[in-house]
C-alpha cells in the first residue's frame, strides 16, 4: 500500500507540471488572456504557434504516460487490479489541480491520451482519437464548416470519452480498466463542466 501511495503521488507531481505555463512565459504570452483562460497546451498553440503547442502537448502527454507505464512494466500494478484505478486518474487530477498554480489547471486531454496509451497499448487512444476526429468533422458540417465554438468543443471531447467505453466493452477489458474509464470521465465532465453547461443550455 506504501508503494502504491508513493506511485500515486508521484503520477499527481507528474500530471501537475504545467508545461504549456512554463513554455507560455518562455514565449511570453500570457494564456490567461487566451481563450477560456485555462493554461493548457491547446491555448499555448493558439496563443505561441504550433511549436510551442505541439511541445506541450507531446510533454502532456508523457507525463501521462510514463508514470502509469512505468507501472505497469515493473509490475507494480496490472491491468486486473484494482490500484490501477488511483494510479491512471493521478496525472489527469495533477493536471486538473496542479499545486503550482494554486490548484488550477488544463482540460486534461494529452494527459488522459498519454495514460490510455499505457494502459491499452496505444489502442484506445487510437479509437479516442478517430471518435474526435469524426465528430469534429460533423461538427464543422453543422455549422457551416465553420470552427465550433469552444463549448462545442468540449462537449465533443466528453461525448467521444462516453463513446469510448463501448469499445472498451466490446473488447472485454477488466473491470479495473472500465474503472478507471469511469474515473477519467467524471474528472473530464469536470475540467468541462462550463462549456457543458453554456452547451447544453443552447440545445436544450
């Protein structure tokens, strides 16, 4: 239980270095002032270009990664056990409540591909990764293939995380992957939870 507690402090401190901050200030930009305000690597690419932002992003999604890969090569966690649930939801709430910023942070979204990559071997993140895609594409369709509206946007990436878990179903993963989806997904409808609301209050 110790070493599990040791792995998941250090999955949050992972998850928790904002890498799309330190890179913003290196670009001296301020994403506060940058769409919805988060200090995520989305807003960095909008705000620095795509070299800052694809950095970012690529380091999100590492630290998502490796902490739960690292796991799971040594044998500290399987993808029956149950203690892997706390460890893959550690970066993603280190992201989301980083100590370095006061406990602000991004949407979560290269952090949650890193560590679906190492739980799955990359294929849900593969299948996560094509659902966006294509209701991006219908999105766009909607509205006059126009960009949508970062509301829409978020209702896109939580909508596609619910798709996720059919597939997760019709491949017959464990129980603790489903739990941990279970896990990832309430702290994504929580990092979205203000576009969910200006979203559904339009279409509802």
């Amino acid at each position: 239980m110790m070493a599990l507690g040791l792995w998941f402090i250090l999955g949050f401190l992972s998850g928790s270095v904002m890498y799309a901050h330190l890179l913003g200030k290196i670009a001296r930009v301020d994403l506060r002032a940058i769409g919805d305000g988060n200090p995520g690597a989305f807003n960095l690419w909008q705000a620095a270009g795509y070299r800052f932002g694809l950095l970012a992003v690529i380091l999100d999604f590492l630290k998502g990664f490796v902490p739960v890969a690292v796991c799971l090569q040594t044998g500290v966690i399987h993808p029956d056990d149950p203690a892997l649930i706390p460890i893959a939801a550690a970066p993603v709430l280190g992201h989301l409540f980083s100590p370095f910023l006061r406990f602000r942070g991004g949407k979560g979204i290269a952090v949650t591909f890193g560590v679906w990559s190492a739980l799955t071997a990359f294929e849900v993140t593969l299948v996560y990764a094509v659902i966006l895609a294509v209701l991006l594409v219908v999105g766009r369709a909607l509205n006059g293939w126009r960009p949508v509206s970062s509301e829409a946007d978020s209702f896109q990436v939580v909508i596609g995380m619910f798709a996720v878990s059919v597939w997760l179903h019709q491949r017959s993963y464990p129980a603790a992957i489903f739990w941990g989806w279970c896990a990832n997904i309430a702290l994504m409808i929580w990092a979205h939870r203000t576009g969910l609301r200006v979203f559904l209050k339009k279409w509802i």
